[in-house]
C-alpha cells in the first residue's frame, strides 16, 4: 500500500471491489416517501425504520458484505470480533435480519429481466446455517468540509422541502486534523464517503479480509459535485449527532458556527 497522508496521519476510503457485489439483497422499512406537488423528481424515500432485512445471494461469505456499492458494509462475525479485539474506534453495529435467497426450480418464463444473483439451490440451504451478519455504522467524526470548498445552495423546493447544494471537491484538503476526533472509522461533512485509518487497513491486510479495498485518498473526484447537505440527525446515529452538535458548539470558528446554525437540527 502506498503512502495516502492528509496532515500527519494516513488515512484510507473504504469501498466495495466489484467481485462482492450482489452477494446480499435487500432493505429495511422506512417511513412515507416524500412525494412533491410541484416536481415528481423530487420524490424520495421517508426516514428509516428498523433494522436491515437481507437475503443472501451465495453461500460463499467475504469478510465484508456490501448490499451497494461503498455503502455501509454488512460484517460477519470473524469481521466483528478482529474489529473488536484491535479495539478498533469509530463504529458501531446494529443486528440484520438475514435469510437465503432460494434459487426457484424453474425459471420464470414471463420474466423479461431475470435476476443476475437467482440465489442458493434449494438443497443447499437445508444444509447450510444462516449467518449472523451484523451493519457497520459509522460514528466517528472527521469534521465539516472546509470553508475553501464552498457549499452553496442550488436549489430550495418551497412545496416539499428538498434542498440541494453544490460544492467543490479538493481530495488533498477533505481531511482536517484538527476537526477529526482521531475515531478509525469516520466521515467528513457532507459526503457518506466512509473514511478509515491506517490502522484498519494494516489489520486487513494482516488477516486477508476479503470484501474490501483501501483506496487512496487521491483516487476520489475533484472538482465540483452535488449533494443533500443532509442535516446532523441524518448524517450520524441520533445518540452521536448529540454528541458532535454539544460538541462543536464550544468553538468559536465561524465557518463551524455557520454549519450548526444551517444543519444542526439535533436538540
């Protein structure tokens, strides 16, 4: 692995490679979508409710599973207790609700778009026990982008609330130590980019973790991107987005100031 500094500290983005995609399928409950009378487009799924529900695609089990791509991965228990003994910071885990997918006997023959993963044979899931797989969730904290990168508002609907913004994406600049609360799993306002240290890298590569790759921090985009600006209470576990907003009401930097006065909706 190369050197991938931001300051100091070596920092990695955890993604999903291609060859573990589809092993799992699946969601979880949410509340009403938010549909908009003025614009269809805007319409978009409710808050979450509840855990993951999951079926599982193959009875072959990476050490991290990803339902999508780079999106809070799913993790086996071998996965969880390496985290846990390294006393690995940063994250939490919330239990999945796991099943096989049962491949059907019989193709459907009016199905125009059959499924790429049909699932595992009938015979083999009587035989093979379900596992347990738990959802990695990210708490630590890395900071607010920059003032430099320049988030903007783009566009307010009046009718249903949907706010978007534009910012500028400096790959080099994303981390700021001095924000970061040194957690090894973590993320930086306002992209879901999961970020890890170096630590968990090294514990990865020292294991033969399958599922998972460390990329560098300049393999990410640079240059303008849009994006939700989602407020605290969505960006990080209720109990945590408490944590940061007491947090960072203690500083007197105006950019932080500006950030909790426009998306601190936590109480």
């Amino acid at each position: 692995m190369t050197s991938n500094k931001a300051g100091s500290t070596v920092f990695w983005v955890l993604d999903s490679p291609d060859t573990t995609r589809g092993l799992a399928e699946g969601g979880y409950e949410t509340e009403p979508s938010i549909t908009c009378p003025l614009d269809s487009g805007h319409q978009r799924a409710g808050r979450r409710i509840g855990d993951l529900n999951v079926a599982l695609t193959s009875t072959w089990m990476a050490d991290f599973i990803w339902r999508w791509a780079g999106i809070t991965p799913l993790l086996p228990e071998r996965t969880l207790t390496l985290f846990r003994a390294a006393e690995l910071t940063g994250f939490d885990v919330r239990p999945v609700t796991v099943r096989w997918k049962v491949r059907p006997r019989q193709p459907d023959p009016e199905d125009l778009t059959p499924d790429s993963t049909p699932g595992v044979a009938e015979r083999v899931v009587t035989q093979t026990p379900v596992p347990r797989l738990w959802e990695l969730v990210v708490t630590g904290w890395g900071g607010v982008a920059p003032p430099e990168f320049g988030l903007r508002l783009v566009e307010s609907c009046p009718a249903c609330d949907l706010k978007e913004y534009a910012i500028f994406m400096d790959p080099e600049r994303l981390i700021d130590e001095r924000q970061w609360d040194e957690s090894d799993f973590f993320k930086v306002w306002p992209f879901g980019i999961i970020f890890v240290t170096d630590r968990v890298a090294r514990l990865a590569q020292e294991h033969r973790l399958r599922g998972a790759q460390f990329r560098p921090l300049s393999s990410l985009w640079s240059g303008d991107t849009r994006t939700a600006g989602l407020p605290l209470s969505e960006y990080l576990p209720a109990a945590r987005a408490r944590e940061v907003s007491k947090r960072l009401q203690q500083s007197h930097d105006a950019h932080i100031r500006e950030f909790l006065r426009r998306f601190d909706d936590t109480d």
